[in-house]
C-alpha cells in the first residue's frame, strides 16, 4: 500500500482531486447507469485532468478500499475496459473526510514534513514542496527534457493540474517565445497563513512545482513567485533553461 493509504482514509482524501473522483463515481452510482462504472478517461474528462494523473489518484483509492476496479466486456471482440465504482459501504468515510479543505492538506503536510529526519535537520520549504511532489505526483523522471515550445507547455500544463489538486484554478500566459510560463495563482486557499508567513509558503510552492517538474523531466526549469501582485492574487514565473530546437524546415533554394 502506498504512503499515502497509509495514512488513512482522512489523509487520502485530503487531495480534492480524490475526493472530486469519488464524488463523480457516487453521483454515477446514484444514476444507477448500467453497465455500472466509468474508465480512468471517462473521469479525466469529467474532472478536466489528464489521464495519467486520474490514473495514478484511482490507484490510490482502490488501494484504500473506497474504488473498486474491475473489466468490464461490452460484447465483440477487442479488450475488455477497466472501470472504477465507489466501494460498498465507503461512503460513510467519504462523508466524514469531505469537510477536509486544502488548509488542512497544507497543515498536514506541514506536519509531516518539517519535522527533522534521520539527519536531524529540518527541510527548508522548498524542500517539503519538492518531497511532496515527489511522493505524490505521477511521472517519469526519466522523460527528455521538453525541446520545442508546445512540449513545454504540455509538461507545464501537467504541473498545473497538480496546482488544481491544492485548491486553485491557475490562469497562464507565456513570454520569450514561450520559453517562459507565467501562472496568475488567484485567491490563495492559504491566504491568511501566507500573509503571515510568506517565505514559508511561497517556498513551499515553489518545491511543488519545482519538484512536479522534475518528475516530469524538467530538471533545468528556473521557478520565480512574485506573491501578493494584488491583495489575493501571485504569480509564478516558470522558464525553462533547456534550448528549443528549430521547428521551422528551410526553404529550397530557388
């Protein structure tokens, strides 16, 4: 089981993205559709993610007991699909752990990870934001870094899904050439901790998006936040340090 899990059902349903998959399968439950059940891309359509992101947060919540998994063969030939249904009986925790908001995702985290380890040292926020990165969001380290505009900002895009998951609804633009993604992160849903603490938490972002690019592949992104740009509003300033290859195929002579 994974790290996650096995915190509980109250720390797995921390991440709002599980709980809207959850919610999404209840409300299909209640339908009472037949065949029952959606596919991880029926979801991620629903809930605006990609695929591989749903994927990995359904695999979580099968291993905790509150999804259920199974194949399901609509006649003919071809591969069965894979479709996920709210477990019997889970609902009860579902309902205790919705009041779980993203304030509490932070402090949990908070709890967790700045606590001293084997060395004895206490991370740095940037520190705790690229761990929780690390445990928790899916990837493959080992991807080639993006080397033309439009797969930058695909792997952007993907690290603003994870920005979704702690509770905001980011606006981007782009600057020298694309090279540059600039994230407007409106309404703070840690608001009044990082008005008091803006080193704190602005640091903490900046290892989440640091340390969900890395996963990613993009080891050599350069990350800037500019905090409180407007009473609730920051901005961070993503670039990628890794050249773009011409895209462009020259033209014959004539």
């Amino acid at each position: 089981m994974t790290a996650v899990a096995d915190h509980g059902t109250a720390a797995l349903l921390a991440s709002p993205v599980r709980r809207r998959l959850l919610d999404v399968l209840a409300n299909e439950a209640l339908r009472g559709a037949e065949p029952a059940g959606l596919s991880a891309a029926e979801l991620a359509l629903s809930v605006g993610l990609h695929v591989t992101t749903v994927r990995f947060h359904l695999d979580q919540l099968v291993a905790a007991g509150l999804v259920e998994a199974a194949f399901q063969r609509l006649g003919g030939a071809g591969r069965p699909r894979k479709v996920y249904t709210v477990a019997p009986g889970s609902l009860a925790d579902v309902d205790a752990a919705g009041e779980l908001d993203s304030l509490r995702l932070l402090s949990g985290l908070l709890a967790d990870a700045l606590s001293p380890g084997g060395t004895g040292r206490t991370p740095t926020p940037v520190e705790v934001g690229r761990r929780w990165a690390r445990q928790h969001v899916p990837g493959d380290a080992d991807e080639a870094p993006a080397d033309t505009p439009g797969r930058w900002l695909s792997k952007v895009g993907r690290m603003i899904d994870v920005l979704q998951q702690w509770g905001y609804t980011p606006e981007l633009t782009t600057t020298d050439g694309g090279r540059t993604a600039n994230v407007r992160l409106a309404h703070c849903p840690f608001l009044d901790l990082a008005r008091s603490n803006t080193a704190v938490v602005c640091g903490i972002h900046r290892g989440l998006i640091a340390g969900s690019l890395e996963q990613f592949g993009e080891t050599d992104a350069e990350v800037g936040l500019e905090p409180f740009v407007d009473p609730t509003t920051c901005v961070a300033h993503v670039t990628t340090r890794t050249p773009f290859r011409s895209t462009t195929t020259p033209k014959e002579p004539a």
